[in-house]
C-alpha cells in the first residue's frame, strides 16, 4: 500500500500517528470488516511484508480463536489485530512471541486501564478471574528455524460479554471491570510501546519466559484440563520454557500438555 493511501477512522488516527516511530506498529493497516486479521497477515507475509506490520479491524467476519473456536465480538467494540514477526528464532523458542504479546496485553490494560490481568495458559488474558482476551499464533517454518510468525490478539473493550449465551459464565471486559467505556485508540499505543519494546529486548536475546511464567493464574493449584474429549486432572505444577504445561497427575506420574483448556478443579469434584 503506497503512503497515505491509508484511512482511519477517527478513534484510530491519533493513535497511528503516535507509534509511526515504533518497530511494532510503524506499518498500520486498517479495515473497517475483515475476515481474520491472521489471515490478512499471513497473505501479506507471503508478498514480503515488513517485519512489525500490524492489521487492525473493527469487526472480524471469521475471527477464529485456539482450536478453530469462533472469536466473538460485536463491531467496534474492541482491539482486534495481528503482528508479523520476522525473526528468525529456533522453532522451539517460538512460543516466546506469544509470550511478549500477552505480557504486552498485560502492561497495556494496567497503564491504560489501571487494572492489574494476569495471563491463564496457554494464551488468555484473564481480570478478575475471566477471560478478557486471547492470542492465536501462526508459525512458518524453515528447516529448524522461525520463517516468519503471526501472532493474534483479541481483547474485550467495551461491550459486555453477558450479552451471548457462550461467553457470559466465563468471560468480562475492560468496559465490564471498569464500569465505563475504554479509549481503544490510548489501548493500542500503551499496548504497541510495550511490544516493541519487548521485541527489541527479545531480538538482543533476552528471554521473556521468567516473567511470563510469573503472571500466569492457576500454577501451583489442582486443575483439570480438557484436551479433546478426555479430561486429564492433577497439580498444574510448571510450565517449560517452551510453553508446555507440566501435570502432576494423582497416581505421581507426569503429563507434558501443548494445548488444552485449564480450570482450577471444583472443591469436592473427582480426579
């Protein structure tokens, strides 16, 4: 897209023009009705897009979340984007990427919201114990290193997630936990200053896992994750470096899981 061709909506305009200078953000691409922001990235990857490139919408027609769940969110009424990372990590450092996003996510709800989130495994957003966000990462290969990456956020922001049947026992929002609606434009600065600046930390090869390991929920509790059909229970005991969740399971023997979803197990609920 040639410069100025752009055109952003009024909530979006001060914003883009702040993180013109940001490694994360410098290059902003805007639809108003997008199919899946992923999608749009991974198309532009394979033409040669920049490193940092980020598309924004404010509806997403087919946005997905982990497992081919639908996303949902009501048109504009939150923080709906990907990133494109060009950083040619080994294949299995590359969940660290999804590690700065959601201590991103993490960093831009406190500076703009004041509110503290912490993060569930493997890759939610969680205040006050709900989910209000989630990150989908999309990886391309080349032989054992990182090709390119797309990583996903979608964030709550201002609508109530009460409202659909699917989200309301699980789910909240910033407008929620606050009580009144949520700049977007001021969510996206706090939160693109942020990732670039764990980006550029992670490019001169700091590791983020420490920290992300240190804001995640329910470690060190009894849990059951569901993995499928079946459902494996135990003491959520570690995560490894590469994203994995370690299970104690009841009879002392270990589980290493990649993927699943985790809730703390129920008082009196059986193993």
């Amino acid at each position: 897209m040639a410069k100025g061709e752009q055109v952003y909506p009024e909530w979006l305009k001060a914003a883009a023009d702040r993180v013109r200078h940001l490694r994360v953000g410098r290059h902003l691409v805007y639809h108003e009705v997008t199919g899946s922001t992923n999608d749009d990235v991974r198309r532009l990857a394979e033409a040669g897009a920049p490193d940092g490139l980020v598309v924004l919408a404010d509806e997403q027609t087919h946005g997905r979340g982990r497992l081919g769940r639908a996303w949902v969110s009501p048109p504009g009424t939150s923080l709906l984007l990907s990133v494109l990372f060009r950083l040619p990590l080994p294949l299995e450092q590359a969940a660290r990427l999804t590690m700065i996003m959601g201590l991103a996510a993490v960093d831009a709800i406190g500076s703009a919201c004041g509110l503290e989130a912490a993060l569930k495994w493997p890759n939610d957003i969680l205040l006050e114990g709900r989910k209000c966000g989630g990150i989908l990462a999309e990886l391309e290969g080349e032989g054992e290193l990182l090709r390119w990456a797309v990583v996903g956020l979608g964030l709550n922001v201002n609508f109530s997630p009460a409202q659909f049947s699917e989200l309301a026992a699980t789910a909240t929002s910033l407008q929620d936990c606050l009580g009144r609606p949520v700049d977007r434009g001021e969510l996206l600065v706090a939160l693109l200053r942020s990732l670039s600046s764990r980006y550029a930390r992670l490019r001169r090869g700091q590791n983020p896992f420490p920290e992300w390991q240190s804001k995640l929920a329910m470690l060190g509790q009894d849990v059951v994750v569901e993995v499928g059909q079946e459902e494996i229970s135990g003491l959520a005991e570690l995560v490894t470096e590469w994203g994995t969740l370690i299970i104690r399971k009841e009879d002392g023997t270990r589980q290493e899981l990649s993927a699943g979803d985790v809730r703390v197990r129920l008082t009196g609920e059986k193993r």
